[in-house]
C-alpha cells in the first residue's frame, strides 16, 4: 500500500469520524434519557463533550484499519460498506454489553 493510499485512507476515516460524532453527540444532547453520565471529563470539559473527543479519536483510529483492511480484500463499494457497518456496530455492542447497557437502552438506538 502505498503512502498515498494511506493518506486517502485516513482521511476517509477521519470524515467518516467526524459526521459518526456529530450525529451521535447531537443525539446525546437532544434526548435526556441519552445523556452521557458525569462519570468522565477531559481537561474540564464537558461529559458529552470529553464523550465526543473520546468518540473521535477512537473511531478515526478504528475505521483507519478496518478500512485499510477492508480495501485490502479488493470488494465491491456495497460489500465494504456492509463489513465497516457490521464490524463497527460489533464493537460498539461488545462496549454496551461490557458496561451494561439494559436491553431496553439497545431499542432506543
């Protein structure tokens, strides 16, 4: 792979980050059932605004190898998209298992 690709890579990752976390994060702010917990903060920030960090960071790092790998495998646009969806949405439900998340909070996402 060449250092190009890499680039256009991560900058797909990093588009691809930004949009997830400002969805999420605005969803986060809109529902109060959704709130982030006061758990955690980054440099005095805000909970859901150290959430979004966090969010980005993890998921530009993430989607920069699954779509190395993915892109590796040679698929078709509707396969690629396909395996990132799935494996992501993996990962996530691992998370939300591990810090139990109720059945009822799966359904609402």
């Amino acid at each position: 792979m060449t250092k190009q690709n890499l680039t256009k890579i991560f900058i797909v990752s990093l588009v691809i980050a930004f949009f997830l976390t400002i969805i999420d994060g605005l969803i986060h702010y809109s529902w109060k059932f959704l709130a982030i917990d006061p758990y955690f903060t980054y440099f005095g920030l805000s909970p859901l605004i150290s959430y979004m960090v966090g969010k980005f960071v993890a998921t530009t790092i993430i989607g920069f190898f699954l779509i190395w790998i993915i892109w590796a495998m040679k698929l078709n646009t509707n396969m690629e998209i396909f395996l990132f969806s799935l494996i992501l949405t993996i990962i996530l439900e691992i998370n939300y298992f591990n810090y139990n998340y109720t059945y009822t909070w799966h359904l609402t996402n």
